[in-house]
C-alpha cells in the first residue's frame, strides 16, 4: 500500500552530507516571506533571506547548505508550489 503523491519531489538536491543539519524553528518565524505579488520585489526578499541566514551559526555544514535547507521557507502560496 503506497501512498499516492499528489506533488512533484522538491528541486532543491543536497549534498549526502545534509543529513545532520537541524535548525531551530525560531529561525523559520524570522524569514522573509514571499508570495509572488507583483508588488514584492524578489530581490529584497533575497537580500533579507541572507541576513537572517547569516545570523545562523552551524560548525556543521556550509552557509549553502543552510540556505538550500532554509529557502523553501520563505516561499508562499504559488511560488512555494513552483518550487
């Protein structure tokens, strides 16, 4: 018995050493959202997801690995289904 998957798999593919990346889900509340509006400028949205991922500190794993991990956050409604 197997589930059927209503979405695509995400696109986003990690490096085999991501597995013991954890994060705070603190750190979610403090990302930018965007939703795709055509009021919303993407490129602020950028400029604030590095800062509030540049706040976070893991010995464990590369800056890019945080944001990879971090960035599907920040996404809502259909960008977030783009994705």
């Amino acid at each position: 018995m197997n589930p059927i998957r209503t979405n695509a798999p995400s696109c986003i593919v990690f490096p085999p050493d991501t597995s013991h990346f954890n994060f705070k889900s603190s750190i979610i509340q403090l990302l930018p959202s965007f939703h795709g509006l055509d009021l919303e400028n993407p490129y602020l949205l950028l400029r604030e997801f590095e800062e509030v991922c540049n706040t976070y500190n893991n010995s464990n794993c590369s800056m890019n690995i945080i944001r990879l991990k971090l960035f599907p956050f920040s996404l809502k409604n259909k960008d977030k289904t783009w994705l």
